[in-house]
C-alpha cells in the first residue's frame, strides 16, 4: 500500500511539473510572438520599435543625471577650481539623518482624578 502511494505521488508531482513547463514553455512563445509582430509592424509603418524608443529615452535620462552630476565637480586639473568647487557643495558633516527630539517635545498633561 504504502508502494502505490509513493508511486501516485510521484506521478503527481511529474503530471505537475509538465504543466508548469508547458505553461512557462506557452508563456514565452506568446511573448516571442508579440515581439516578432511588433517588430513587423514596425518596419511597415516605418516608425522605430518601442524597445528602442524606451531603450533610447531611458539612456537619454541617464546622460542628463550624469551631466548634473557632473556640473559642480571640476573638469580642469587646477587646485583653484577644486576649492571653489568643494566650496559651493554641501559637507557630509551638514546631513542629520536622524534627530532625537524627546528632549525638547512637551509632555502631554496628564488627567488628575480627584
């Protein structure tokens, strides 16, 4: 008795696992399918495919955060630029990240019962 149950839950997780390949296996076919349409699509119509219209629009977005990055670090080797520069960025020593305020809260009044 105890072979049969062994065996019907082998059979089981076999039936599942194959139903969980044909689903991912079903999933990527769709996907590859719309890919290959879109991309069809894209050169009937002559405008560029939408990956590459993110692609280039995520990569834009990139270079303008690197630019303003980039804009109070000097560019030239002279020390004179790296003082005017350090001075104009704010120190590490000015963040507080946390602030204890127990010390100056006011306690809530507390109800006196006669």
């Amino acid at each position: 008795m105890e072979f049969i149950n062994r065996l019907i839950g082998a059979l089981f997780r076999v039936v599942l696992m194959l139903t969980g390949l044909v689903f991912v296996a079903g999933l990527i076919l769709v996907a590859m399918m719309a890919l290959a349409l879109s991309m069809l699509w894209s050169l009937i119509t002559g405008q560029k495919h939408p990956v590459t219209m993110v692609w280039s629009r995520f990569r834009q977005t990139q270079d303008a955060v690197w630019r303003a990055s980039q804009r109070g670090r000097p560019t030239s080797g002279s020390s004179q630029d790296a003082g005017e520069s350090a001075s104009r960025r704010p120190a590490i020593d000015d963040v507080v990240d946390v602030e204890d305020i127990s010390a100056t809260r006011s306690k809530p009044p507390h109800d006196q019962v006669p």
